[in-house]
C-alpha cells in the first residue's frame, strides 16, 4: 500500500519571506499583491491577524486599521528559494519527491516504517526538519495525494490518516476542502451539500451526469479515491538562494549582512544533500534596470560560509558592479566533498574538507596563486616555477622511515631579481668581480666569484634570455648568485645561498 | 590491570598492557613524537629532531644554511608521508632545489604571504587544519611587513601543542620569545672554494655553525658543525 506525505507550508508567500527576514515574525506584516489601487492582503502575521487584518482586504483597508502596517509585496525569488528548501528536507525523507509549488511537496514514505518507530513520529521528525530551514510546515500522510494535501492543511499538524479510511476521514470536512472550481460549488451549494461526506453519498452517475465530467471527479475525490500518481522531480543541479530588496543598496557592507544570511541558507541546504559548493555565481539586479553577474571559482568545495563570504567580498570590492542594488541571487554549484580513508598505523591524512575550507580561507585571505603545490618547471632559467592545486596523495599505510639528507647548500631564489651594480676586474688572466654595490646587505668587496656560466632560453620564442651566472662570497658575508643579462650591460642578484 | 595478570600464566601476562602503558610506550618510543632534520648534528643538538607539539625557533641574519636545514626537515617530513606546510614570507622557494633535496612536492603546501601578520594567521590556519609539520621562514632582513605580537606566537605555539604539530619559525633575528621550546642560531658561515690560480674556480658549499642558544630540556650552549654541499639543479 503506498503511502503519501505531504508537506504543507500554510500562507507560503508570508513564510517565505519570514524565512529570508526572521526579524520580522513579531512585527504587524501583511504581504500584499497587485499595485497601487489593487494592492491587496493575501497573508499577514499573527500579530496584524490579531488587530483584524485578513486576506483579501485592500491595502488602504488594512492601513486604516494598522496604521504601522508594514507591507511586503509578494517576492517570487523568496518563494521559489523556499519552495525549494521545502523540497530538499522532504528529499531528506524519501528520494521520490514531487513539487506541488507555492510551498506543498508530496513525498512517498512507502516502506518507511522501519527508519521510524511510526508515521507520527516520521511526520514530526518532517516538522522539526523543515523548521531547522525556517520554514513552519504541517504534514499529512495518507494514502492519496489529496486525502494527505487534506489532512495537512488541518490544523493539529501532523494528521495520519489510516489506508482504506481517506472516505471516513474526508466524510464530516466541508466542501471547500476539495477546493471544487467555482460553477461546481456554486450549484452544489444550491443542492443543499455542505459536507465532503454528502457529496459522496450521492449517486456518482447522477453527479456526472448534472456536472460532467469535473462532477465525476468531485465525486471520486469525495470518496477519497485519487487515481494522480505521484510525479518524482530530478535533483536540481545547483542550489540557488536570493531576494528583492526593499531598497536600492550602494554599500557592500549592509549587501554582505544580507548575502551572508543567504549563504548561510545555502550552505544549509548543500549541508542537507551532503553537497559542498565549487563554484558561486552572484547575480545583481540593477537600479534602473539590468543585471549584473560574477562567477566565484571556490580553490575547493567547501561549505563554511565564511570563506564563501570573504571570496564574495574580496570579488565585489575588485569589481564593484556600478549602480544600486535592488535584488540579487546567489546560485551554487555543488560538488560532492572530498572523502578519504584515515589510516590506523600511518601518518594522520588530513580531513579533506577541512583542508578544502583551510585553502579556501588561505586564498581569500592572501589572493590567488600564492597558495598551492609548488611544481617544478623544465626549462634552464632558475627561476622558473609554476603551483597548482594543493591535492596531497593518501599517507603511505605504514609510518616510513625518512629519507636521509643529501646536505646540499639551498638557494633563496629572489622574486624579482635585485639590480646591482658590479666592479669587474682582471686577476690571474681571468676576469674576476671585484665589488657590488645594491641595496642593504647586497654590497660591499667581494671575497670570492667564480663564473660566469652562460645561460641561453628560448632563442626561438619572442622574448629570448642569455645571462652569464656567477657565484660571488661577499667579504662581510653572504654568497650570492648574481648575472649579467645580454644584450644590456645590467647586472642583478637572483638568489642568495643560504 | 594487576588481578588479571597474576591470573594469566608469565608468558601470557608480559604480552597484556593497559591503554595508558601503551601510550607510554608509544610516547617514550620517540619514533613518532620526532620529525628529524636528518641533518645529524642538528637532530643531535635538539635530542634527536623537531618535537610534535613543540616549536622550535631558527634564527639566523647572515648566509649560514638556514634555509638548507628548512629544505632537508621538508624533505624528511614529506618523504615519511607526513603532510608539512612551508608559510615563504620571503617567496624565496625554487621547487627544482627542493626537489633535488628530496622535497615530495606532492605533500608540501607552499603558502606566500606578503607580511608576518599574514604569515602568523597562515600558519594558525594550516596547523589547525592537521598538517604535522608548518615551516615558517621569514625571508630575509629587513622583513616585510611589521612584526607579530609575541601573544600571536604563543598562540600559535598552543595551537601547535594541541594539534601535535611540529613548527619551525626560520628568521634573520629572535621572534617568537617565550613561546618557543628552542633556540637554534646560526652563525656567519663561509664558503669552500675549490680551483686555485689559473684553475677554473667553483662554489663547493659552506660549513655551517650552529648553536642551541635554548632549550626547555637540554641544556644550552652546545654547538655544532655541517657542511653544506653546492649542487646545481638548474
């Protein structure tokens, strides 16, 4: 028998744009739909429901009665961000899950019992879920679409209604449960039908024949019988969270406070799906009008909003985007999270994804290509590199003993070269360098040279190097690498022993 | 722990160890409390190499094979499949000598920050993360970048000690202060020259001094001596 859970978030439009404004709970809020004249309530929080104020009434309506009414209009990047995080923590449940919209999921819980001592304590394992995404859901399970659609919108949430028993449920529930179109409730109203349970006493061929085929439907939903089967939706592929503002925003810092709360929501929700973000696109909707897009390449996936929230900094002040921001959506890339082995008798391997927030962090803090795996570079000149991505191989099972040290003198390579100026002179038929002078401890007699060393590289390509090396000991101390780089005459220290 | 034995026959009882006397043993076992230098006069100097936990300081103004000791303690980290971090303030790392020393490029993350405040909150970062061995070289004098407070290093040392880190700070004078467990100094070394007269000369490498100036357990003031072979990996 298959069961169906369904999960309901009562006025969506109001919920949804609590979810993204959590301050506002304790205010007196209405959201209201259409503009200027035909502005009009469609929800409102408990406080302004207390002072009166109902769905449907106009705006100037509810202001006369609240005079300190605040009025959201309806956000549809809200509601969609919402509906989606809805769909994620029903997909926590059950992996067939289908999208009803405005902030209704069903969910297959079929074969669920052995993860939940009973559906009651699954359904209210469902509520505490969806309120850790902020969002305050009802459900309802039953064994059709609508008879759980029904035992949702209830209050005394959650509602488990027992297979075989959806007519008995349904029976005493009035008529506009089934939400019937408008014509149907009408002459159904006429007939003297109040409940759901009197509809479905009715002789079904009677009720077709009078309301068509819609009738025969009503009669069946009646009855509890709901032949829809439920339509599973695919994973999205990437997670999107953002807002319309209230008011255009010129400075970065009251942007971040609100992109931080979205992020967080983000992460959130990869958390859930067992995601780490890649890569991060920023999308600015632009006062007049335009937009205005980023894409924020992660060096990792990670899910520490922090890192995700200084790359989104360090970008927007490289980058500002030029006008008033009025809305904006933050779309991430998921990937899965690096996983590794540990090892019991080896060197402890790093927890991949702390290393991947560490590098994160590292790059934001200090730019791109200044942190990674140093990689050695064919080629003649020394001081040639190139880094790439940190990825260390898995530690050897078993600790092994180290290699033993070659003791060979090292080099400080100096990035860029220091120009110097060099005194040759001529000694025992060779010619030898005599004294430097450069900056700081970069000058003085020299002891000792030996060289030169002719260096030639790419001769083909368009920039071409011919240096002449050689080795100077300094008389005060310090051995350097110094060269001559033709065709000029200039000289410059490019390394210093050490 | 003492019932048990005494009920089990000899043979039996000598092979039965309580979990505090196997992390004794482990402890005292010092195979893998250490990441030497493999240099061995050095490891003789600091009781056998750098200690997990510990920080150990290497200071050093002028050409004395600072940086030769930083390369070879790499080397012998990342060779052991230890992951190790080297924070460069100075950017002075060429990946060809490193590897020529025996560097797995592999297993070092090279860190390049631009001041020793970054360089500090680097290497807080990276020894949280779990690597067991942060390098830190300061680069040359004068440094860039203003001096770290001495609490940032001892807040780096206690992050080291918690997460069993072993750390080397490598700078042209003293820095880390208390926090450090020892002292190594260098001092001016001069190179050896071979080819005389009309000879070709060439570079054959230094002999390097150095000295424990401190030590939280050893006693200071004992010095030694390593030569230093010049190779040419370009």
């Amino acid at each position: 028998m298959t069961r169906i859970a369904c999960f309901y978030v009562p006025m969506f439009p109001l919920a949804a744009r609590l979810r993204s404004e959590p301050d506002l709970l304790q205010e007196a809020l209405a959201i209201i739909d259409g503009n200027a004249q035909n502005a009009h309530v469609i929800a409102a929080t408990r406080r302004a429901r207390t002072k009166g104020i109902v769905p449907g009434m106009s705006l100037a309506q509810a202001r006369s009665i609240i005079p300190k009414l605040i009025a959201r209009p309806r956000d549809t990047e809200c509601e969609r961000t919402a509906q989606e995080a809805l769909f994620e923590v029903a997909e926590t449940f059950s992996p067939r899950v289908e999208d009803a919209g405005e902030g209704i999921v069903f969910v297959d819980v079929t074969g669920m019992e052995r993860h939940f001592d009973s559906e009651t304590d699954l359904a209210r394992a469902a509520i505490r879920a969806a309120a850790r995404m902020g969002l305050t859901a009802r459900v309802g399970i039953a064994a059709s679409k609508l008879a759980a659609r029904v035992a949702a919108e209830l209050p005394h949430s959650p509602i488990i209604v027992e297979a075989g028993k959806e007519s008995e449920f349904l029976a005493p529930l009035p008529l506009a449960r089934l939400t019937p179109e408008l014509d149907a409730a009408t002459t159904l109203r006429r007939w003297g039908i109040g409940s759901i349970g009197e509809l479905a006493g009715l002789p079904e061929s009677e009720v077709a024949s009078r309301l068509g085929e819609l009738g025969r439907e009503l009669h069946y939903a009646a009855r509890g019988i709901d032949p829809r089967p439920l339509i599973p939706r695919p994973l999205p592929p990437d997670f999107r969270e953002g807002m319309e503002l209230e008011w255009p925003l010129v400075a970065l810092e009251p942007f971040l406070f609100i992109a931080n709360a979205a992020l967080d929501r983000l992460s959130q929700r990869m958390e859930m799906q067992g995601f780490a973000c890649k890569r991060l696109e920023l999308t600015l909707a632009l006062e007049p009008d335009g937009f205005y897009a980023r894409g924020i390449g992660l060096p990792a996936p990670t899910r520490d909003v922090k890192t995700m929230l200084t790359l989104l900094r360090l970008d927007l002040e490289k980058n500002p985007p030029g006008a008033p921001v009025v809305g904006f959506s933050l779309v991430a890339h998921p990937d899965r999270p690096r996983r590794a082995q540990l090892s019991l008798f080896g060197p402890a391997a790093l927890s991949p994804e702390k290393l991947a927030t560490t590098i994160a962090r590292l790059v934001s803090l200090l730019g791109e290509n200044r942190v990674g795996m140093a990689m050695s570079v064919d080629g003649h000149l020394p001081e040639r590199y190139d880094i790439a991505d940190y990825a260390p191989p898995p530690p050897p099972e078993t600790r092994r003993k180290p290699q033993k040290s070659r003791a060979l003198l090292a080099i400080r390579v100096l990035r860029p070269p220091v120009a110097v100026e060099v005194i040759t002179r001529e000694a025992e038929g060779k010619t030898q360098i005599a004294s430097i002078r450069g900056e700081g401890d970069l000058s003085g007699p020299v002891r000792m040279s030996s060289g030169p060393w002719r260096v030639e590289s790419g001769w083909w390509s368009d920039a071409p190097a011919a240096r002449e090396y050689w080795d100077v000991e300094l008389e005060r101390g310090g051995i350097y690498r110094v060269y001559q780089a033709a065709p000029s005459t200039d000289w410059f220290v490019d390394a210093r022993y050490d | 722990m003492r019932e048990l034995r005494a009920a089990l026959g000899p043979s039996i009882a000598a092979k039965v160890r309580s979990g505090a006397e196997l992390l004794r043993s482990a402890a005292n076992s010092g195979q893998t409390s250490i990441i030497p230098t493999t240099l061995e006069p050095i490891d003789a100097l600091l009781g056998g190499g750098l200690q997990r936990g510990k920080l150990v300081e290497l200071v050093s103004r002028f050409a004395s094979g600072r940086f030769s000791i930083v390369l070879s303690t790499l080397a012998a980290a990342t060779t052991m499949g230890e992951a190790a971090a080297l924070i460069d303030l100075g950017d002075h790392f060429d990946p060809q000598l490193a590897e020529e020393n025996g560097v797995d490029l592999r297993r070092l993350l090279w860190v390049r920050p631009r001041s020793v405040k970054e360089a500090v909150m680097s290497a807080e970062m990276i020894t949280a993360t779990g690597f067991q061995l942060v390098v830190v070289d300061v680069g040359l004098h004068p440094l860039r970048g203003r001096r770290a407070p001495e609490a940032a290093w001892v807040r780096l040392a206690r992050t080291a000690e918690s997460h069993g880190t072993a750390m080397l700070v490598s700078s042209p004078y003293p820095l880390t202060g208390t926090a450090c467990e020892a002292v190594l100094k260098g001092t001016i070394a001069r190179a050896s020259w071979i080819g005389r007269g009309k000879a070709p000369r060439l570079l054959e490498g230094i002999d390097m001094n150095v000295t424990l100036e401190k030590h939280r357990h050893l006693k200071p003031g004992s010095s030694t001596s390593v030569t230093l072979r010049f190779v040419d990996a370009s």
